[in-house]
C-alpha cells in the first residue's frame, strides 16, 4: 500500500485509462485528453475540488453534450462510476469529474488544497497568500513531503514575513548556507545562517552535520547558525549545540509550524490596506502620463461579451496586487444591449477602493514578453487603450 497521496494519484490514472480505452474501442477518442484542474485553470481548488477534466473538441464531446446515443453515455458514466467518479458537463467540450461518495471527495479536497499550497512556494508570494502558512501551521507533518528546494524558499518567505532582510540560496553549491538572514537594531546588525535539511523522521540530524554549520558560522564571522530540518536530532547533536554558548540553534517542524503562525499574522486580509490612496494617485497619474501598461482587461460571463478591467498597483516576478476598476459607456445601440466601454480612471477610483475590489493575482510572462494575470477566474491582459465591445444578448 502507497501513501494516501498516491493511493489517490493511482485511482485518478486508473479511471483515465480505463475510460480512455472505452473511449478508443468505441472510436470516439479523437481530439480528446485528461487535464488536472490545476492545469486548466490555475486556481485554488476549495471544497468539492474537480478531481480531473476530459477536454474534447470531438466525437465524445458530442456524445456527452447532446442527446444522443444514451446507451453508450450510460457505459461511459458506468465506467466512471465503477473507478469511483461521476462528471458533470462545463460548457459541451469540456467535462469536470468529482468523487461519487464524501470521504472520498473530502480527500482529494486535501489533496488539491495540499497541491494548491505547493505552487504557492515561489520566492515573492508570501506577502499575498496567507493560506500558505495556514496550512503548515495546521499540518508541520507535510513539511516532509515538500521537495527540498521548497522548504527551503518557505523558510525564506517565512523568515522574511518575520520581519528579516532574507537572501535564499542557489539550491546547491551554497557552502552548507541555505539561507541569509539580517536583522536591522539600533545595536547593530545581525546576520545570521540558516542550514535546512528536509529528512524523514527515521533519518536523524547527526552531530557532523550541525558541526559543519557552526563551522561555516566561525569562518565567516557570523552571529548565528539556525539548523532546520522535518526529522530530530541525536543527543550528540543536541548536546554539541548547547556548548556553542546560544551560537547554534537547533529547529524541527514544531518550530517551524509556530513561525508559520507568526507570519500569517503578518499577511493583511483586506488587500487594499496594502495600497494607501497617494500609491493610488500616483499609479493613476502615471496611466494619464502614458506611461507603463498598468491598465489590464479580461473578457467576462459565458454566452454574453463583458468586459473587467483593472489597475495593477503592485507587482513582482509572480504576483500582482490589482484593483478592479469602474467602467463609462462610449457607445451603445439604442437598446442599450451593446456598445462599448472604457475603464474610469480619474479620482473616482479611490471611492471603490476597498476589500471586495482590490485582490491578488498570479504573474506570468511568455516567450514573446506578453505579461498576463490570472486571479482564478479573469485571464487579463495590457489593455489597448480602445473602447472595448460589449454585449448583453444572450
């Protein structure tokens, strides 16, 4: 028996497979794949998490969506059901499976959220997403299942949500220093460095690995050497630390967990705390300067043409703080079902600024240099400065 995660990886493959080849047999494959949520949308999973989507610009897709066929749409649903799944149609091409019983569905809700959380570990998400150290605070067990390159850039986010200047490492060649820590005082500062072993509880921290921290701490003149690590350490190690008259400070999970709790403290809830109104302005006077692309827009709703658009007011490699802006009609037909609209951008702004418009994103650049914004439900893109179409038949 695997772990839980790959008992639940296991049956996603299996059902896949098995419908896949029903699927084929019945010639009806053509132009059709499975995706992860995770893939297609990029978002967080909450309760009742899709567990995995059929895409199909084919004969299935035909066969799902319309009334046809109802037999071999039964033996398609019976396969389903049989690997524990049923679906649920999205929009005629594409198709959302869930778990047809709660426990089952209430693990993979676990299980994407534990996903979701992973992704959040890039080098400058910390500040946006408390959720992040929520989950480790709730769970210090699954600190053992990140990869090792993320533990160590949570301990680096966490540190510097903490309140310290924070410099990660390469990943390897790093001398045993994994990450920089300097913390400002009226004293003086202090520099410290922190070494991160992701091991299993059966492998213990041993005394040569804490001796070679307090060895790079003395060469480079350091104050402090942190040494973490998801396993525990032998009385040797222990004992080797408390003579380093407080130079070595030994860490586990349980230590990490509670830093977790401190840093989310630190993460604002209400995002537009996070802008004061002259940040406002001043973004707003650099738009009517025509300067930069902070202007973004996203197509809305299904069936019906709306359009969103936003401010970015913040952003670094993969996040962005943005603010969703009021629109102006400049054009309509006399029923006032189509037109075109423009995003308000002069002092009225700061009236919407509040909880409910201002919210985060995910930052991406592709190959040609294209910056765009996701927030889960709005794809957004550098707006052209055109009045933009709109319409509202159906």
């Amino acid at each position: 028996m695997g772990s839980p995660d790959k008992v639940l990886e296991q049956r996603i493959l299996h059902a896949q497979i098995a419908l896949q080849e029903w699927a084929i047999a019945a010639d009806l494959w053509h132009d059709s794949g499975f995706q992860s949520y995770a893939e297609r949308v990029d978002g967080e999973p909450g309760k009742d998490a899709v567990v995995f989507i059929l895409h199909s610009s084919g004969d299935l897709a035909r066969l799902l969506d319309e009334d046809y066929e109802p037999r071999l749409r039964e033996q398609f649903a019976e396969i389903a059901d049989t690997h524990g799944f049923f679906y649920d149609n999205n929009d005629g091409y594409s198709f959302s499976f869930f778990a047809n019983n709660e426990p089952l569905q209430r693990a993979y809700d676990e299980y994407f959220h534990w996903k979701w959380v992973c992704s959040l570990i890039v080098e400058d998400f910390g500040d946006l997403y408390a959720e992040l150290y929520q989950y480790f605070h709730a769970h210090p067990d699954r600190l053992y299942n990140l990869h090792h390159r993320e533990f160590e850039i949570l301990l680096y986010r966490i540190f510097q949500s903490l309140g310290f200047e924070a410099e990660v490492g390469p990943g390897s060649g790093d001398g045993g220093v994994d990450v920089k820590l300097l913390q400002r005082g009226p004293l003086g500062d202090t520099l410290a460095y922190v070494q991160a072993k992701r091991y299993s509880p059966s492998r213990p921290i041993g005394l040569e690995a804490v001796a070679a921290l307090r060895g790079v701490v003395a060469n480079d003149g350091v104050e402090r050497g942190i040494f973490v690590t998801t396993s525990r350490y032998l009385p040797s190690a222990v004992t080797f630390a408390h003579r380093s008259s407080g130079v070595l400070e030994l860490k586990t999970s349980t230590d990490v967990a509670q830093w977790c709790h401190q840093a989310q403290g630190g993460v604002v809830r209400d995002k537009s705390m996070l802008v004061s109104d002259a940040n406002l302005l001043s973004v707003l006077r650099d738009v009517n300067a025509g300067n930069g692309n902070h202007v973004v827009h996203a197509r809305g709703r299904y069936n019906t043409i709306s359009n969103v658009f936003g401010l970015v007011l913040k952003e670094t490699r993969h996040a962005a703080l943005l603010m969703r802006l009021p629109k102006q009609i400049t054009g309509q037909d006399g029923h006032g079902l189509e037109g075109h609209e423009v995003p308000v951008l002069n002092d009225q702004i700061l009236t919407v600024k509040n909880f409910g418009t201002v919210f985060r994103a995910k930052r991406t650049v592709d190959d040609r240099g294209r910056v765009a914004y996701w927030d889960g439900r709005h794809h957004f893109e550098t707006w052209d400065r055109r009045p933009t179409f709109f319409s509202h038949l159906d």
